[in-house]
C-alpha cells in the first residue's frame, strides 16, 4: 500500500540528483578534515547564515548539544522554550551532557519575548546558577511550525548582549522560517552566536544537519563531536547530498507552506479544533477531542486508509508537509478524515 506519510518531515527521501551526487562525491578523511565535499558544504553553511564557519553533525540533536556544550560551563542554566525539542525531546541531554540545568519558559505559541528573557535572568546570588545561554527554535515543532520575527530576535539579541549571554537557536527548520517570512536565513540567523539548521527534513537530504558560528566556536565544537562519536570519515557522500539540499531545495519549501494551510483550513472545516494561527510553516496541530476518538485510534483508523500521521498528545495528531506530498494527497488527505469524522 502506498502512504500519504505526513508523520514528519524527515521521512523525506533523497532526489536523484542527491543520489547522483552522493554516487560520484569526491571524498577523503573527515577526521583530519581531508574531505572536500564535507568542507564545500561546511562553507555553503556558514556563508548562507553569515557565520564564519560550519561543522557537519549526524543530527540536530548533536548539533544542539556540543553546542551547549561550548557555550556553558557545569552548573550554568540555559533559558529556552517549555517545550522546545532541546529540553522537550533530547533526552536531558542538557543536564547529561554539558552538566547544565534548563529553565524552561511558557512562550507565546512557542515563542519566548525578551522581556520573559530578561525577567529569567539569574543576578548575582551564590544560592543560584548563572545563566549561561539562552536557546530559541526557530520554527518550533512542538507549537506548529511557528516563526521568531526579525523584530522579535532583535530585542532579544539586545537583552542577551547586555547581560553578556550568548544565544544558540536551534534552526532545525530554519530555512522554513525564511521562506515563509520572505526574508534571506541570515536575516534571522544573525541575532545568534551560534545555530543549528537540518539538511534532513524539508531540504530533503538523507543524513545530517550543520552547526555554525565563529571559527573559535567551532574548533572547540569540533573536540566535543570527536568525544561524542561524530567524527566521520568519508562523510562526503552525505554531504553532497547536503549541498544539493541548500542549493536545490530551499525555495520549494513554499509549496510545503500552501500544502499545509490547504490541509489545516480544510480540517478545521470539518469541525476539527485547530489554531489556524500558527500555521506559519508546514505543521499541523490537529485537536481531535471533537471526534470522541483518542489520537491513539484516529492513529490507526488513519493509517488503515494508507495515511500515516503522529499522536502528540492524547487528543491531539501531528501532520507535516513536506517534498514528496503533493496537494493530491492534500485533498486524499482532507476527504478521509471527512469520512472519519462523520463515521
């Protein structure tokens, strides 16, 4: 059976132009940084968000935590957001790995003001932890794909240099966020020190994600990858790959941003509780109760009739557009649920 797969938008599958690229990328050593296409894309990274250089990571995952690591010292506290993926689902990486406690703050559709910042920020007790780095997800999964303004990252960027903080911004989805503000990524990247962007999701690239920032931060991140398990060798299949990812993809994310209105105004037809509002990018929370159903049974009810979507909740369903979804299986999409919902 053939899936209409709207779980995530990392099920994506390579282009044949990647898989060409992948098939004929020159490659050598990443360890001691003897790989051409790693260092190709490294660059293309770094100049796109404006930073002075880049490293290859396995994952946002490990991007997002050896940059914690950098940033903060035992002890320190880092401000995000109460659900943002680096508190919510790195399995407390934070406090494993770099020793740091979180304080997680309630933002707006989860996006955190700079006075909620500035009010989070520890002052000189010895009862009290420093805050050590403030961390911002820009789009943020859990809240529906919802977007930081440049407005909203430069206030932010204000208080964070007054009180000597440096901000880490996991950009999973970042070039989302540009695209669907019509701006340049280094528009928005450029109120961070440091920022971690997918090349796996809707850029469509099979493995991999890229930490940028200053070259200082970047050498002691590259330590932290090697301690971690991150060193790669031959990684330059991966990451030809990446580049296509960067160079090929970017712009067709606008597509995935229609698909998801076209899905989240026709559900919300059908009687379905969904906050049009944060339909910003190409994620769709979906609140069922109105069924009667769990999101556990509209689960299976769905993928029976060859759709596969996410339980985020336990009356609410995740769906993400991404390449590989066309608005023929926006429609499928939106006439099934129909029939279930009236069911």
């Amino acid at each position: 059976m053939k899936y209409v797969d709207l779980r995530s938008d990392t099920v994506t599958h390579p282009t044949a132009a990647m898989r060409k690229a992948m098939y004929e990328a020159e490659v050598g050593d990443d360890v001691y940084q003897e790989d051409p296409t790693i260092s190709r894309l490294e660059a293309l990274g770094a100049q796109l968000t404006g930073k002075e250089a880049g490293l290859f990571m396995t994952s946002g995952t490990m991007g997002n935590q050896i940059a914690a690591m950098v940033h903060t010292k035992k002890s320190d506290e880092i401000i995000c957001e109460a659900e943002s993926h680096i508190y919510y689902f790195e399995v407390a990486g934070l406090a494993c790995l770099s020793g740091a406690q979180a304080r997680p703050l309630v933002g707006d559709k989860g996006i955190l003001n700079a006075d909620q910042i500035r009010g989070a920020i520890r002052g000189i007790d010895i009862h009290v932890p420093d805050t050590g780095l403030i961390c911002l997800e820009n789009t943020h999964n859990r809240a529906g794909g919802t977007c930081y303004t440049k407005e909203g990252l430069a206030a932010i960027r204000e208080v964070a240099t007054a009180h000597h903080i440096p901000i880490h911004m996991d950009g999973a989805r970042i070039f989302n966020a540009a695209v669907a503000q019509g701006v340049p990524v280094d528009e928005l990247t450029c109120y961070a020190d440091s920022v971690q962007f997918c090349l796996s999701k809707g850029l469509g690239a099979p493995v991999g994600s890229l930490l940028v920032g200053k070259r200082e931060f970047i050498e002691k991140a590259r330590r932290f990858r090697k301690m971690l398990g991150g060193g790669l060798r031959q990684a330059g299949v991966l990451a030809a790959a990446g580049i296509l990812a960067l160079t090929d993809m970017v712009d067709r994310l606008g597509e995935d941003h229609d698909n998801a209105r076209i899905l989240g105004l026709g559900l919300a037809d059908l009687g379905l509780k969904i906050d049009v509002s944060t339909i910003q990018t190409n994620i769709i929370m979906v609140d069922v109760t109105a069924t009667g159903k769990t999101a556990k049974v509209l689960v299976d009810e769905f993928k029976t009739n060859g759709i596969k979507v996410n339980a985020f909740g336990e009356y609410k369903i995740r769906m993400v557009t991404h390449y590989g979804v066309t608005r023929e299986d926006i429609d499928y999409v939106i006439g099934v649920t129909a029939r279930i919902v009236k069911g």
